[in-house]
C-alpha cells in the first residue's frame, strides 16, 4: 500500500516503519495533472490534494492540519467520496502540550497505516529507517548550497519518493543574480520556474518552498527511543509559514539569504493560500530585499504575464 | 390580539427617544439617543438599519456601540485590557474572573468598516499593510491595532492558534510581525474518539479524544497563568469556577432569549438585534454584569411581546435557520423584509451559547467547552448541530452567510448544505455578503426571495 504525504512535517519514516510505502505527494505522478475547477477563495493545491485522494483506489493519503484549506479539504474529501485519508494534526505552537500532541498523532498514524496492512515496527527498524532519511538529509544539506536549483529540487523529490539519495550532485558555478524562491510547495510541473529565472539572467540560490531545502530540516538527537527521536527531530526542527509565532522561518531564511547573497525573492504562493500570501510584506521588512509574489492555480506552468514579470524582477536586480 | 410591531429608522429613533424620555426613560450610564453614534463615531451604516423600538433593544445599541469608549473609560481607571483573538467565547471567561481585568475580542472590528460605510478606511489600510481583500473583512483588526483609533492597545494579547482560520492566523501573525507581542495557545483539531481511545464528551453532543481534551486544558493553564500575572492575583480554582458560573448565567439568559424568539410562532424580536445579542455572548461587550442587565431586559421585553401577541413579524413570515454572522448587518434587516424571519442561528460560535459545566474541576470544564467550537471540529459536527436545531425550532429554510475572503467558508457551506437537505429537504442557499452591501442588495434580496418563495410554496404541498 502506498501512502502519500500531504505534508513534509508527517514523516515518511514512521510510515516506511510499518513497511508500507510512502511519497510525498507533490511529487506523485498523478497529482496537479489538470485544473481542478475553484471556487472563490479555494486553494488551488489544496483541491488538488483532494481530488488526488478522491481518485486513489489502492493509496491513501494524509492530510496535515497545518491550514485550514487541508483540514477542510480532508472533511471534503471523506464526506464526498470512499478516499481512504488520514487528518494529521501537525501543532502551530512549540509548547509541551503541542509535542505531547504531535506524538499522539505519530501513534494514531500507526494504527491508520496498520489498518492499511502496515506492520507495528521494532525500534530496530525504526531506528534504521531514521539512520537512512537521516544520512540523505545530511548530504543534501551539504550539498545544497552549492547545487543547481533543478538538480537539487529532483534530489528533494526523489528523496521525497522513496527515501533515497539521487547520484552525486555535482557543484556549479552560478552566474548571475542569486534569487531565494519562497512559499508553498513547488511540483515538477512547476521546475520550468528555474529555467525561467535563468533566462531572465537570475539562478535560484536558495529554494525555501515547501519541497526545498526547509524540508532537509528535520535532525536526530542520538537518544536510545528511536520513536522519542523521530517526535523531537521533526517537532524541534519543523520550519514552516504555519507555525505560531513563525519566528524560525525567518530566522532559517535570514541565515541563508546572507550567506548566499541573496539579492531578491520569488514568493510563490498558490491562489487561495492565505498563509504565504499574508508573508509578503514581511518578507520585505524582514529580510530587506525585494519580493515578487508569483501566484499559481493550475497544473499549466507560468502564464506569460508571470514570465514578464519574473524577468522585469530579474532586470532591476542586475 | 396579534399586532405587528413596526420597526424604526434612525428618525424614527429620534422620535421615539424623545416620547421615551418624556415617559421617564432610565438609561444606564453609556445611554443617550442613537442618533450621536452616527454624528460623534461616524456609524453611518445606523442610518441604513431598521430597528426595534423597545427601550431594551436602545439599550442593547447603546451598549454595543459604547464598547470602545467603555474600554478607554476602563483603561482610564487603571483596569488591564486584554485582547483575546479567535477563540470566541473561552479566554474572556478566565479574565472576567479576576479584578482589574478587561477583556474583548479585536476581532470584533471587522464591523468597523461596516458601522463606519467604510469611511474609516480600515480595509484600506489593511491592504497597505500587505493584507488585501483576498482575505477576510477581520483584516480591518490589523489597521485598528495600529492606528489607536479604535480601541484602547491591549496589555496582553492572547490569541488561539492551530485549528483556526488561515485568515485569522496570518493576521494576527501578521500584527505581531508589526510589533504587537501575542501569546499564542494551541488549539487541536476536534476529531472523534477513536476505538479504545479515552474519550471525553463534550458540550452541544459531541465527544473528544481525552489526549485533545488534556492538550487544551495544559495550553490554559499557560493562559490562567499569563492573566494571573497581568491582575496580579492567582487565578486559583474558586475564582475560576465563580467566572464560570458567571459566563452561564449569560448563557442561561441567552438560551431563554433564544428559545423565546426563535421558537415563537411569529418573532418578537428582530433578527438584527438577536445577532447583536448573542454576540455578547463571546466577551460580554467588554463589561459582563452589564450583558446580564441587557439579556434579562431584552428578555423580559420578548417574554410580555409573547403575552400580548405583539410581533415584528407576522406568523406567516418563513422560519429561516441562519449560518454564520453577516458581514453587513443590513442583511439581516433584509431577511425579514423579503418575508423571513430567524428561528436560529450558528452566528459561528454555539460553543459560547453552551453551558460550561459546572461539575468538573473548572479548567477542565473551559477546555471541553472551548474544544467544542464549531470552527475548530469537522464542518459535518456543525452541519449535524444546524440540522438538530432546525428541527427543534420548525426551521424552513437555511441560509449560509459567506464570509468573503474566509477560508472556512469555501469547504464548509457544501457540507452544510448537503447534509441540510439530505437530512431534512429543506431549502437551503448560499449568500456572500461584503461589509457594505449596498450594491449588491437587489442580487442578496433576490436569492433571499427565491428561499422564502421556495419554503412557502413547499406549506401549500
């Protein structure tokens, strides 16, 4: 049974612990295939995330509470349709009271995926498939500063398919001006984005979305309880426009937007996300550089309008 | 003998207030004729109202619209102002139970722009502020936080976060980016017990995992401890409960008025002022012994229009079950004047109007109850409360307010009204109304006609 992952901060390791198969669903094949029709005020993403659910007849998904446009969506798609789905709730807060919860939620997933035919994993097991993702995520941090976007963002997504480390990224030397792509979560569909930037005279020097180099984020603490280790590797290391205060955000971004000399950034933003979207003029004041706030709704790429922009950005940063 | 009571204008208000006051009118001290509000505040939407025209219905203006003047008067005396946020109905109660402390709901200016026609330019501003209209009219908060002209800068803002709107989140997070400090509670998403998992049960029917139940009660007590600090003084078990008994007899007295005017067989009072009225079930409008005064008057007012039969709607008027609150309080006066009338409502937070109970140690009691907000579980818990109280109250239509820009709204009026009509074949529509709606009142009358016309066709059948 395969189980896709609506959210980075559900990890994929809990579910490949109970030997089931799991991907993050951005990368899936299926997913964002069409244009889904959206009501005023519905997020694109989050309608894909539930039609993709609707049609998956040997795959569930899990949903994350982080916005209200999933945690809607997963009420839309159990009360309209057989979906087999799951409603995580991933905390805004850091309290002791959030990780208790945060937890409750990794054991409640557990029963879901062994309903699904998954297995109760040993604290060996667990503890290997941790070693695993760990080791990934380690040397794509290493190598990500230095990695050209789109092999990056394929290494992510491989990454996010089934856990494992593509061939060695090789260093680039990168010309011209270092942009930072910022915001939701940015399919294969939409990788034309670098190529774009690139042909505007702009390289993405660092790529925050929520398929980027944020998701690297999670790190273990050698502790003897490898499910104690997964709760507070995620739930210390969750880096996300949801979280309350989002202070790590920044902080996160501020630290690589010096170190990479970044010089503008591309807020990208699916219509109808209200959390990224709000992001925008404190993106500006905090991080003192230009944004430019890419919007999309659709599976088609950028719209040439887009594309002007993208380049008039590109332009007045040269 | 039935009589139908006629509603007034705001020249009719004038009228009335002067008979009023020559027949010996006691008005509490924040009283005086509507007419100032428009002329001192700029509520220029009073203009556009019908009201009703008892003394009990003055004195309920009077009260809402005093709130911010109230609340300077209080920070004047020395009392701490809290700013709670989005959780409507459950910090309030903490902080009425101690001295020196004040608390109202920011939130509540999203009908600044409403009550002003928009000349306060808060919307405005708020886009200059990087929040646009894309998002809900509660953006107006964020100008009113930093313009100072609207209500007093809290001395603690304290906002639930979690299962809550995007819009409301992005605001407030918005608003802290801007320098307002905000301590933040996590609310779970409700979800049902699962088999074998200890469960909780609920107020309004419904039941909680225990893990949800003990994760809010240990954010409020994160809460209790941030008031405490602010009054100085313990927030200890007893003083709790004495809030909480407090907070109930709100509730008891809005239960009566509910079940007074919606179950009538014609209303005795206006679906305006009822929506007003349960509103002050949230953060009492900032003063909780005086809400006690307002309900039991308006109450009492209702209970002798029932004795004589005197209506302001006549028996023929469509009993409508509403969903959310109005962006634009002229919609509700529209309601009645395309043949409706209200027999309940789920203005968006049936937590608030429920009784807390008084027989669990009193954290634990606030938590259940907050953990039973309507915006925080599953819209199909919301659908199934509309359907109970449709039914209790002989509802014939439902009409779902769309809150534009609102991120709960796009997902959940579908269920709503699915579940409405497979449930109980009731005629339901959906309404997006804009803080001033004005321009839109022909297409807003026009749906609201094709409901009533539908439920009144459906009596002859």
């Amino acid at each position: 049974m395969r189980v896709f992952l609506a959210s980075p901060w559900i990890p994929a390791e809990w579910v490949r612990a109970h030997g089931l198969e799991s991907e993050g669903i951005w990368f899936a094949e299926a997913f964002r295939r069409s244009t889904p029709p959206l009501s005023a005020g519905n997020c694109a993403f989050a309608e894909n995330v539930v039609q993709f659910a609707e049609s998956q007849a040997d795959a569930a998904v899990v949903f994350p509470t982080a916005c209200d446009q999933l945690r809607r969506g997963y009420d839309a798609a159990v009360f309209r349709s057989s979906a087999r789905a799951f409603l995580f709730n991933v905390p805004a807060t850091q309290t002791p009271a959030a990780r208790r919860l945060y937890r409750a939620e990794l054991e409640r997933l557990g029963n879901f995926l062994r309903q699904l035919g998954g297995t109760t994993p040993t604290p060996e097991r667990l503890g290997a498939e941790l070693d695993a993702a760990g080791q990934v995520r380690s040397a794509l941090r290493t190598i990500a500063p230095f990695a050209e976007a789109r092999s990056l963002a394929r290494a992510v997504a491989r990454f996010c398919r089934d856990g494992s480390l593509a061939e060695p990224l090789p260093p680039t030397i990168p010309k011209g001006v270092p942009l930072a792509i910022v915001g939701g979560p940015l399919s294969q569909a939409d990788w034309p984005l670098f190529d774009v930037i690139a042909a505007a005279g702009g390289f993405v020097a660092l790529n925050g979305t929520d398929t980027g180099e944020r998701i690297l984020c999670p790190t273990w603490e050698n502790r003897p309880d490898p499910l104690a280790v997964l709760v507070d590797g995620y739930f210390d290391h969750l880096v996300d426009v949801f979280r309350r205060p989002n202070t790590g955000l920044y902080a996160w971004l501020q630290e690589r937007l010096s170190a990479r000399q970044v010089r503008g950034i591309v807020l990208w933003c699916f219509t109808g996300c209200d959390l990224w979207r709000a992001e925008w003029q404190t993106l500006r004041e905090a991080c003192h550089l230009p944004v430019l706030l890419l919007e999309t709704d659709d599976a088609a790429g950028l719209a040439p309008r887009d594309v002007s922009r993208l380049q008039a950005f590109v332009e007045t940063l040269q | 003998m039935n009589a139908l009571m006629p509603k007034l204008d705001l020249a009719g208000w004038d009228r009335r207030y002067a008979e009023l006051q020559g027949r010996g009118l006691h008005e509490a001290a924040y009283g005086g004729p509507l007419r100032r509000h428009v002329d001192r505040d700029r509520d220029f939407r009073l203009e556009q109202l019908q009201f009703d025209g008892s003394a009990a219905a003055l004195r309920l203006w009077n009260f809402l619209l005093t709130e911010n003047e109230r609340l300077h008067q209080a920070r004047g005396r020395g009392e701490k102002i809290v700013g709670t946020m989005k959780d409507l109905g459950t910090v309030p109660v903490m902080a009425y139970a101690l001295p020196g402390l004040r608390a109202f709901y920011p939130d509540g200016a999203w009908w600044t722009p409403c009550l002003m026609e928009g000349s306060d330019q808060l919307l405005q501003q708020a886009e200059s502020l990087g929040i646009d209209a894309s998002f809900c009219p509660v953006r107006a908060m964020l100008p009113a936080f930093q313009n100072g002209e609207h209500f007093p800068r809290p001395d603690l803002l304290i906002c639930s976060t979690g299962a809550v709107c995007d819009d409301f989140s992005a605001i407030a997070q918005r608003l802290e980016h801007l320098g307002h400090a905000i301590f933040w509670w996590e609310m779970p998403r409700r979800r049902a017990p699962e088999p074998g998992e200890g469960a909780c049960v609920l107020p309004g029917n419904l039941t909680a995992p225990s893990i949800q139940v003990d994760c809010v009660r240990l954010e409020l007590e994160r809460v209790r401890l941030a008031l405490a600090e602010l009054a100085g003084v313990p927030l200890d078990d007893a003083r709790l409960a004495d809030g909480l008994r407090a907070a109930n007899r709100v509730r008891r007295l809005l239960a009566s008025l509910r079940q007074a005017v919606y179950a009538a067989p014609a209303a005795p009072l206006p679906a305006l002022e009822m929506l007003v009225a349960e509103m002050l079930a949230i953060h009492f409008c900032s003063d909780r012994e005086e809400t006690v005064a307002v309900l039991a008057e308006l109450l009492a007012e209702a209970h002798s229009r029932l004795r004589r039969g005197h209506f302001v709607s006549g028996a023929q008027a469509v009993r409508v079950f509403w969903v959310n609150p109005v962006a634009d309080l002229r919609a509700m006066n529209l309601l009645e004047d395309c043949g409706g009338r209200l027999a309940g409502a789920d203005f968006m937070f049936s937590h608030a109007l429920d009784l807390i109970p008084e027989d669990l140690p009193p954290l634990e009691a606030l938590a259940r109850t907050a953990l039973a907000d309507p915006m925080v579980g599953p819209a199909t818990d919301r659908a199934a409360r509309v359907v109970r109280e449709c039914r209790a109250n002989r509802a014939e239509a439902v009409v779902i307010a769309r809150i534009p820009g609102a991120s709960h709204c796009v997902r959940e009026g579908e269920i709503i009204r699915q579940t409405v009509r497979q449930t109980l074949d009731l005629p339901v529509i959906e309404l997006e109304i804009p803080p001033v709606s004005d321009a839109m009142l022909p297409a807003l009358a026009s749906r609201l006609q094709a409901v009533v016309e539908t439920a009144l066709a459906r009596r002859s059948k």
